[in-house]
C-alpha cells in the first residue's frame, strides 16, 4: 500500500468520543487536531490526566513506554505496508468500514494484542492515539514518520 493511500475504513473519519473515551489524554489535541502522536502516548505513558484528576491510585496502572513503541511499529505495519501479516485484519476492517471507531480500536486492540502477546485492553489507548494521528494527520503523513 503507498503511504498516500488512504484505506477505505479510515476515510471520511473525526476524532471522536469513542477514541477520546480511549485515550482521555487526546482531550487536549482534540481542539486543535493531533499534532504529534508521541506527546500524546507519552502522556499516556507518564500518567497524564491522572496527574490533574488528584491523588495516584495504590498500584500504577499506566502502561510500560514498551507498549506504546510496539503497538505503534505494528500499527505501522499495518496501515502504511502491505505486510501480510495484516492481511486477514485489513479484510475485517473494510468490512467494518460504516462502524463507529469503538468497533475499529476494538478489532485493531484485538489483533495487534493477538500478535504482541498482550491484552487488548492493554492496548487500547495507544491505538486510538495511533487512529486519531492517522485521522487527523492523513495517512501519508503518519506513514512518514
């Protein structure tokens, strides 16, 4: 796939509350549009939101910095090669092209987990930073980094 490609599933796509409820920390990329995917994971990574929302919890729940490098490579993969790894999962998402982008970080979540040895839920926020960077940036310039 040529990075100028723009798949059919992710046409004519926002960034919504279905990945915001995902990923909270693109609450504040929204307004102006996500300008950089990293600064959003690496929020994610080093507690973001919960730094404003008051006290840490007992045990650290935020994800290893790991996570996000992987599912980013493996989102690359998907979206800017023709590696066919990918190809059974890039069959499931044209078909799943009219669904809301819950129903797309789900599939991906599910498979991109499948392939790294974690769990979807894992991995959620990063891939909707991953869509939303890939919305709001257009496919060739998230293929380009």
């Amino acid at each position: 796939m040529s990075s100028s490609t723009t798949p059919r599933w992710l046409r004519d796509r926002s960034v919504d509350e279905d990945l915001i409820e995902e990923a909270p920390e693109l609450r504040f990329f929204a307004p102006k549009g996500v300008a950089d995917v990293e600064e959003v994971a690496d929020m994610m990574v080093r507690g973001g939101l919960r730094i404003l929302a008051g006290p840490r919890p007992r045990a650290d729940t935020r994800p290893p910095r790991s996570y996000w490098q992987k599912v980013r490579g493996e989102f690359h993969l998907l979206l800017c090669t023709n590696h066919p790894k990918y190809r059974r999962l890039r069959r499931n998402l044209a078909s799943a092209a009219g669904k809301s982008n819950a129903v797309l970080i789900g599939i991906i979540a599910a498979a991109l987990a499948d392939r790294l040895g974690l769990t979807a839920g894992a991995i959620t926020g990063f891939v909707a930073v991953c869509l939303a960077g890939a919305i709001e940036l257009g496919t060739k310039a998230f293929c380009a980094d």
